[in-house]
C-alpha cells in the first residue's frame, strides 16, 4: 500500500510538472507569434513609407506639372503611419498617473510606510 502511494505521488507530480511545461511553452508560442506580428507590422510600415518617398520623387522629377498630375492621379499614395492622437487613459487613470509623476517624496510608491 505504501508503494502504491508513493507510486500515486510521483506519477501526480510528473503531471503536474507536465502541465508547468505545457503551459510553458504555449507562453513562450504566444510570445513568439505576438513578435512576428511585430516585425510584419514594422515591415508594412517601412515599405509603405518608401513607396511613398518614391512616388514623391518620381512626381517631382516629371518635367510638366500636367504630367505629374496625371502620374499622381494614377499612383495614389498611402498614408503615412501616424501615432494614435486621441489619449487612450481613464480621466482616473490619468489623475492617478499624474500624481505618480508629481510625488516628489515618492510616498506612494515606496514601501515605507513612515511617509503616511
């Protein structure tokens, strides 16, 4: 009966550490794919941004304006990647953040509690 147990336990403790490392490494997948949707990201952005530097000089080089209408009119430009304007925080959120920013004496974030 003791063996048995002790069977019990360690085939327990192998399934476990199988999960930790299946849940391991379906992390470590997101992360990878989470990257590589990075870098397709960037790479979408760079190549529309050259496009566009060259449609650009290709209209600026035409020797005629009405040809460098019609070149334009034919070639539409992308436009160029631009950072989110509006604020992505919570009224609350940004108070919150704000007051993080103007704690001088840091009362908030430090641990000790002598501040309060």
């Amino acid at each position: 009966q003791d063996v048995d147990l002790q069977i019990k336990a360690v085939v327990s403790t192998q399934s476990t550490g199988r999960q930790q490392l299946e849940k391991h490494n379906e992390l470590i997948g997101q992360l990878k794919a989470a990257e590589a949707r990075n870098r397709i990201r960037l790479l979408r952005i760079r190549y529309n941004n050259i496009r566009n530097s060259e449609v650009e000089q290709m209209v600026a080089y035409q020797p005629t304006s009405i040809r460098a209408v019609r070149l334009q009119a034919l070639v539409p430009q992308h436009e160029p990647y631009t950072l989110p304007t509006h604020d992505s925080m919570l009224k609350n959120d940004r108070q919150r953040v704000e007051e993080l920013i103007d704690d001088d004496e840091m009362c908030t974030t430090k641990r000790d509690l002598t501040c309060i």
